[in-house]
C-alpha cells in the first residue's frame, strides 16, 4: 500500500518517536500553536488535507504534519470523508489523514471557542475507533508512527498543578476529584490507544520501536492526574502493555518501582498509587516460582516502606492485597514482612491501626508455624497495646483476631510464652476498659485462655499479680519519698510561697474486684 515507505522514511524514524513524545498542555494548548513543533519526516512536506479527496488508484502515506496555525486552519477548513465514502484502495491513506487532524489539541477552558472543530475532532475520533473495530488490517507498520504522533499530542500534556490541603484534615475519600474538561476527547483517545495495544495486527516486535520506554514513562507520569476515569483506563492500557510487550517488563517494574520511592521518602502525595498497586497484584499473581531475588527486594523496598504515608488508607486495600500475593507464593517471606509492619506501626493514628490489624490477620493465615515462631513475641507485644487502646475500634478489632481459628491454633502452640505477653492486657481490660464491646470481648478471650490451659493461666496470673504488688510497694515508697520532699518545701520556702502540700498518689486497681 505504501511502496517505497522506508526508503522515504528511514532516516527519521528516530525522529519521529522523540516527536511523538513532546508533552503539550490540554489546559493551555491553543489549536496551531506554534511554540509546540512535531518534526516532520525528513525531505517530505505534510500533504493538505484536501489532497485525500482526489480520486487516484495509489497514494504514498503523507508525512507527519507541523502543528501550527497554518496547518490547523488547512486541517479544518472542511471535513474529511467518511470511510463509507471512500474506496477500500483510499481508506488507509484516510486515515493517516483523520490521524493527523486529531494530532492538534484545543483548550477546554473555554468552552465557547472553536466549537465547531472540538466537534469535528469529536467525530472523528469516534470513526477512528470505529474503523480500528471495523476487522483486521488497520494497524500496519507504516502507521504506526502516525497512531503515536496523533496519542502523544493528545495524551502527554502537563497536567494542572495539584490543588492544595490541609494535610491533618484532608480526606481523600469526601473530596470531590477533579474531572480533566478534554475528557470527551481524551477518553476517546484513550480507547483507540487500547484498541491499538491489544489489537493482533500490532506487533510487538515492529511496535516496540513506538511504544518505547519513553512512552511507558510518560504514560506513568499521567497516573498522577486527578481525574478517575483517566487514571482508569491508564491502569488498563499499562496492564495490556506489559502483558504484549515482554521486552519492557523489568523496565515497567523498574520505572513503578521509581515512583512508589519518589511517594514514600519525598512527595508524599501521588493520585494514582492505587491503580499502580492494582497493576502490580495481578504482575505478582503470574510471578513463577521459585520467586527471584529482584522480587523479594522490590517487596522489601518498595511495597512495605507504603505502609508509612499518613494516606496510606488510599491504596491499603491493594497494598495487601500485594504483600499477601508474596507470602502465599512464598511462606518464608511471612517473617520480614511482619517485620517490616510493625516497624511501621502507627504510634497516633488510630485508623491505621485498624488497617494494619486487617492485614495483620491475613498475613497470619498464610504463616506456618516456624515463621510465626521467629516474630511472635514482638508482635504480640504489640498486640498487648492495641488491647489497652482506648480507641475502641482498634481494641476491638485485635480482639476479633482470637475468632480466627488459625491464629488461635498458632497461640495455642506457643502459649506458654504467649499468654504471659497477652495476660496483663486482658486483666487490665477487663478491670478499667470503657467500652462495654470491648469488655465483653475480653472476657470471652480470657475464658478461652483459661480453658486452653487453666493451670497455666493460674500461673500467669499469679505472678502478674506478684508483679503487680511489687509496683503497689514501689509507687507506695515514691509517695513517701515525694511526701518527705514536700516537708521540707514547705519548711524551707519563703514566706508568701505556695507549695503544693498534697503529693500525687498512684494505685493499682484490682482487675479482682470486678
């Protein structure tokens, strides 16, 4: 269809892919401006429009078309055929045409300018679409740098800067996102852009040359916008990339990789974490075994610094849902990563703690015993505290790990050492907690513990109360020593002073007693 297509284009292939992808502004981008350049095929100027109107048996592809005022006047002066109207010899040199008409973007924030050729770019994208569906053929080689010149104008744009918060207070989940107006356009670039990527006549041995690393990088960069939809069909397009493109895969782990680490130590703030976490839970899920060392270490360096942000309700959800992905295929990982979570354990922040405690739970149903073993008494100590939280949402849900069947198998096999750890906290709970929930709870996971093994629970029981004694008589000696201190305040202060002559008391209340 396009004889002589590389002997014209060869030289400037190169040129053609770093073209496709200049980044232009859909907020600020006029139609034909001329500060935004494509470079053109070399030695080749692009056809007018009007030219694919004129019968003849065989025409060479245009080449790619300056964006500028005067090019965009020439492109829109009148429409373009329909490709119902055309013979099947004309239809592709059709629609390298309509290609190249869409290449030029408009600004969206006025909505009473160009009009009509928003409309007419509108349309014609939707024929795009349309004929890419229409059966097989339609995405040869030598298009294909006409499909990534006309994607990159339209998609790789500066998006606008992000809106400001207050970051104590600020609530992902009440906002209002922020919706992209180039939306009627841009989904239905996005939608060709998907069209083209899982379509059979692409290649990815001749494609690679235009869905490059450049391309899946600036791709990336677009998950960062506000708008849901777009971050939507991104998270689909770069699925279907890494699943045709085999030669960028450890590029794309890589270069996810580089952006969860600029979230974690820098910025803090990303929109599009989930969705990349969403990518990586379906990657993990085909990783073969035995699992590679890359991949232990991305789960170490990059999934478990996640559980730092304050935001991390955001993509929690899909956080674990990768982190459990790795311990199911591999029970050895059980230990780091309970490790690593509870060096990320939230001191202040309540909800997390609830988050944690979730994912704590499936975590545990995937650890065999020897892990559990090697991390259960620091973990457990950390139980202990959430027990006494007088949050009652976070002491109430480590309450609810003892309706586990597993875990409570777990406890019971090393309960010996367990049970001292977790005592005091159920004692303290079930004497001064404020929540009735909460109480009642404990009782039930104190009865448990006492038919389990009531002699070692007598036992525990006994010496935390010894303990508990030894404190009374070492707060008891304080008192006095401080109450000694104070008479001698008193004799010794000047006249006028006032001394505080009533000494603080501390007491033990007994769990006993109730």
């Amino acid at each position: 269809m396009f004889k002589s297509m590389k002997q014209k284009l060869g030289g400037a292939s190169k040129k053609e892919s770093s073209s496709g992808n200049k980044s232009t502004s859909s907020g600020n981008d006029q139609p034909g401006n001329s500060g935004s350049k494509a470079s053109a095929t070399s030695g080749s100027k692009a056809s007018a429009p009007g030219a694919a109107r004129a019968p003849t048996a065989l025409r060479e592809k245009p080449g790619l078309p300056t964006i500028s005022e005067q090019t965009f006047s020439q492109y829109y002066a009148d429409p373009l055929p329909s490709f119902r109207d055309v013979s099947p010899a004309e239809k592709q040199y059709l629609f390298v045409q309509k290609l190249h008409m869409c290449a030029f973007t408009f600004d969206f924030t006025d909505s009473n300018k160009h009009v009509r050729e928003k409309e007419m770019k509108r349309q014609t994208l939707l024929e795009l679409v349309d004929y890419a569906n229409s059966g097989a053929g339609k995405f040869t080689e030598p298009v294909s740098e006409d499909i990534v010149f006309m994607l990159s104008y339209n998609l790789f744009r500066t998006l606008p800067p992000a809106r400001s918060h207050d970051q104590d207070n600020f609530d992902a989940e009440e906002e209002e996102p922020s919706l992209d107006p180039a939306w009627p356009h841009l989904q239905i670039v996005y939608e060709f852009l998907l069209r083209y990527v899982v379509s059979n006549d692409t290649d990815a041995k001749m494609a690679k040359k235009y869905i490059d690393q450049s391309f899946v990088l600036r791709l990336l960069e677009l998950f960062d916008s506000e708008d849901p939809r777009e971050r939507d069909y991104l998270k689909t397009i770069l699925h279907r990339i890494y699943g045709k493109f085999m030669v960028h895969r450890p590029f794309v782990r890589k270069a996810i990789n580089n952006v969860f680490y600029r979230f974690i130590f820098e910025t803090e703030r990303h929109n599009g974490v989930a969705e990349l976490l969403e990518i990586l839970g379906s990657i993990i899920n085909g990783f073969a075994l035995p699992l590679k060392e890359e991949h232990k270490l991305f789960l170490q360096r990059a999934l478990m610094p996640l559980h730092k942000p304050k935001c991390v309700a955001m993509y929690h959800q899909q956080l674990a849902y990768c982190v459990t992905q790795f311990v199911e295929k591999d029970s050895k990982l059980a230990e780091p990563v309970l490790t690593a979570l509870l060096k990320y354990w939230p001191v202040t922040n309540s909800q997390k703690e609830v988050l944690f405690l979730g994912e704590l739970e499936e975590i545990l149903e995937l650890t065999q015993a020897a892990e559990f073993q090697k991390v259960m008494e620091p973990l457990f100590r950390q139980l202990a505290k959430c027990l006494n939280s007088q949050h009652f949402q976070v002491a109430e849900r480590s309450l609810f790990l003892w309706n586990n069947e597993y875990i409570v198998n777990l406890v019971a096999q090393h309960r010996h050492q367990l049970l001292p750890i977790v005592l005091p906290a159920l004692e303290e709970n079930t004497a001064n907690h404020w929540n009735p929930a909460v109480h009642g709870l404990t009782l039930n996971v104190r009865k448990m513990f006492q038919e389990l093994d009531e002699q070692l629970y007598d036992d525990c029981k006994r010496q935390w109360d010894e303990q508990r004694q030894q404190l009374q008589r070492y707060l008891e000696q304080r008192d006095q020593k401080w109450h000694v201190l104070q008479q001698v305040a008193l004799q010794r202060a000047p006249k006028g002073t006032v001394v505080d002559s009533k000494p603080p008391k501390y007491q033990i209340v007994d769990a006993s007693v109730h």
